[in-house]
C-alpha cells in the first residue's frame, strides 16, 4: 500500500464517524499478536489539557533519554502528527505499511478512523521498541480504543467539564466515570483538582480498583510570559522552570505531569536536568499560539468548549492584547455547545468574523453567525465559507484590527496556522 492509498482507506472510514466500544478494535489487535500488551505506557484523559499534559511528559521522558511514543488527537495538517516516536511523526512508508496490517487485521471492515490510526500507533511503537509511552484518549476513556491498554504505568485525568455530551452524558458525573474509565486495577491515578460531583466519582473508581490516587491540588505559578516567543516561567515553589506552551492553565498541566512522573520514577526515573530540558523545548501547535504575519498578532487556539474558552478568555486578558480590539475568527463543529463557547467570550466581542469547516460535522458559517450576533448584538459580524479568505482579508484590510484570535476548532487551528505561515495565502 503506498501512502496516498493509505490515507484513501483511511479517508473511507470517515473521521467523524464514532462507534464507541473495545470489542471490535481488541478481535483486530489479537489477530496482530496484541502490540499494546507489553508497551509501558502513560494513559491520559479529560476533557481539556490532555494534549498538553501528553506533550510535557513526553517532552521530559525524551530529554531524560527514553525512547518515546506519542499518540494524539486531532492533527493539525497531517495525519502522521498524531503518532511520534522521539518526537519524530511515523514516516509515510511506515504509516503505508502499517495502515495496511490494521486494515487487514479488520476484514469486516468495520473498524473506525481512530481504531485504526490507534492500531498503526501500536505496531510503530512496538516495532521501534519504544521505552515510554504517552496516549492520550480520543474520547471518553472507557470505551475509547486507547483504553484496549490493560496494564498502564500510569493514569491521568487532567479535567472534567462538559463536552462530547451526547456519547459521554448530560451531567459532570456522568463524564467523569467515562474518563474514570481509565482506572486500572492497583495503576497509581493522578488527577488535579475537579468539581466534587467528578471527584467523588473519580475517587470511587480508585477505591474500587484499588489504585491509589493523588489529587494534585496547587498548580505551578506563572512568573512570567514573554508572549512573543510563547515561553513562559512557571514556579513550583521551590524552583522556576521555563515552557514553551502559553496559557493560563500549563501551571496546572506542569504540576500533574510532574506528579504522574514522580509516582512511576521506579520504572522511569527523571532527573531535574531532564525535566528542565524537556519542559523548555515541548512543542504543542496550535494551543494558545502566537505568530506574527505581516506585522500583525495572531493567536491561535484550538479551544472548542466553554471550559477550554474560558482559559482562552483568561489567558487573552493577561496578555499585552487583553485591552485591545481584536477580530474573532471563529469556526466550530455543529455538535458543540455553540452558544456556551460563545457565552464565555461575548462581553469581549466587537469584531467577529464566522467561518465554516470541511466535513460533515462543520456548523455552516450562517448558525453560528447567528449566535454570535444573538450573544453580542453590538459586534460587527460577518461570515465566510473559507478560513483562509477571513485570514486574507484580515491581514490585507488597514482598518481591521492589529491582533485576531483564531479559534473554536482544531480543525480551524491546523487551517489557520498552514495559512498565516505562508502568509496567508491559501
């Protein structure tokens, strides 16, 4: 299979289609010798933060010398991204070849998009012998295919709030004992602090499994942000360290990853020369990112539900832009709570421009310009089918305003970041 045929097979089974449950992806892993089985992985999940948290705790294993494995949704541009070994995304031929065991193993067919990609993620880090293993869960955690791993290091919960709620539930307790999930028997369980309907719930699925929990109660401080270079130093305290992640909830991320790592450092032991490395070369695009086009800010995020906006909102309101007026350039899919998201930004609304993603699942441009102006009847809203052609006219408009905050969708943030970076050509 070569890699265009790969990424048509793939394509096939479309990306949003969701069929939770583990039966279907275990019968395919069996008849491919089990790959997850002896992999000594770190299992992430929550509803906001994982893909950070995932990031730092690979970024620190990789500094401390381990080889890494990396599994994360969505990408950005390309779906190779998702699957990392030492930081380096599964090569096309690899990802080909792979993609063609999976889909053999399925001959039914029916095995979804992310089963798939979850199953090339196991047999690349299986055959490069990865020491350490980060996955953060698609959806959920108790039926997503990442939880086919039995025998974690670790598990983590980042945090609890409301999303994918026609899969996962209407209430926070509901959501928590899908991410709750997760818990393995006697696997050590790190989470921070969560509202007490979730930690009740969380803290039950320990006891019952008999996994011993660690609630991380105090985020690391900021110290400061040099925004420009999105770098910011957080304290634990004690020490001071520099990230390369912005926003104003990585202080919260730093400190469970530093604690899930503590908590299995007899099997992967860290030095405090590696956490310093790691944490200052992570990488996460398209979370609370920066960039300069034409002499213009641009801040890119991928929030997509009203716990991620708010930290947006947070973290835009400590920022040298926090007074000024900014374009919103928003774009999200129709199965999110789209008037929450909007809830939680529309005092800060002037300037809005809605636009529309590819795919089935994209809320079209005019719904969601209609809650803007429903939430914020005083902005000037306006719509276009193209992100691009609102970052074009953005940046080519002497009137519009110097900064624009991109967001509502990683799906928006991969488009976003492919046209500021050339530019904002298409």
């Amino acid at each position: 299979m070569t890699y265009p045929q790969a990424l048509r097979v793939l394509a096939a089974r479309q990306e949003g289609r969701i069929r939770l449950g583990l039966s279907r992806l275990r019968r395919s892993l069996r008849r491919l010798g089990s790959p997850h089985e002896a992999l000594p992985c770190l299992h992430v999940a929550g509803t906001n933060g994982k893909g950070s948290t995932c990031a730092i705790l690979e970024s620190v294993l990789r500094a401390a010398g381990y080889r890494t494995g990396l599994y994360l949704s969505p990408h950005l541009r390309c779906v190779r991204e998702r699957i990392r070994v030492r930081g380096r995304p599964v090569p096309e031929a690899d990802f080909a070849r792979l993609l063609g065991r999976a889909a053999a193993a399925d001959p039914e067919g029916e095995l979804t998009y992310f089963e798939l990609l979850t199953i090339v993620a196991f047999l690349h880090f299986r055959e490069l012998d990865a020491e350490a293993v980060v996955l953060e869960t698609g959806l959920g955690g108790r039926l997503d295919a990442t939880n086919a791993v039995q025998r974690p290091l670790a598990c983590v919960i980042t945090s609890i709030a409301f999303d994918h709620t026609q899969w996962l539930g209407r209430t926070l307790s509901c959501i928590a004992g899908e991410k709750a999930g997760i818990i393995k028997p006697g696997v050590p369980v790190f989470c921070p602090s969560l509202p007490p309907e979730a930690m009740r719930v969380v803290a039950g699925r320990a006891a019952a499994q008999r996994a011993p929990l660690t609630v991380v109660r105090r985020p690391w401080r900021t110290v400061s942000v040099r925004w420009r270079d999105n770098r910011q130093t957080l304290s634990d305290g004690r020490r001071r360290y520099e990230i390369h992640l912005l926003g104003a909830r990585q202080g919260r991320n730093a400190a469970l990853a530093r604690a899930a790592l503590e908590g299995v450092r007899g099997s992967l032991p860290v030095t405090e020369a590696a956490w310093r490395r790691g944490l200052a070369r992570v990488r996460l695009p398209g979370r609370c990112e920066v960039l300069r086009a034409d002499g213009r800010t641009a801040i890119v995020d991928g929030a997509h539900n009203p716990e991620a906006m708010s930290q947006l909102a947070l973290t835009l309101a400590a920022s040298p832009w926090g007074r000024e007026r900014v374009r919103w350039i928003l774009g999200m899919m129709r199965d999110k709570d789209r008037a929450g998201i909007v809830a939680r930004i529309a005092p800060r609304l002037q300037d809005a421009v809605a636009v529309s993603l590819p795919g089935f699942r994209a809320l079209a441009a005019g719904e969601l310009g209609r809650e803007l102006r429903r939430q914020a009847p005083a902005a000037l809203v306006r719509e276009t089918e193209d992100p691009a052609a609102a970052l074009r006219a953005w940046l080519a408009d002497p009137a519009a305003p110097r900064t624009a905050v991109v967001c509502g969708s990683f799906y928006l943030a991969g488009a976003a970041l492919a046209a500021l970076r050339a530019g904002g050509r298409p």
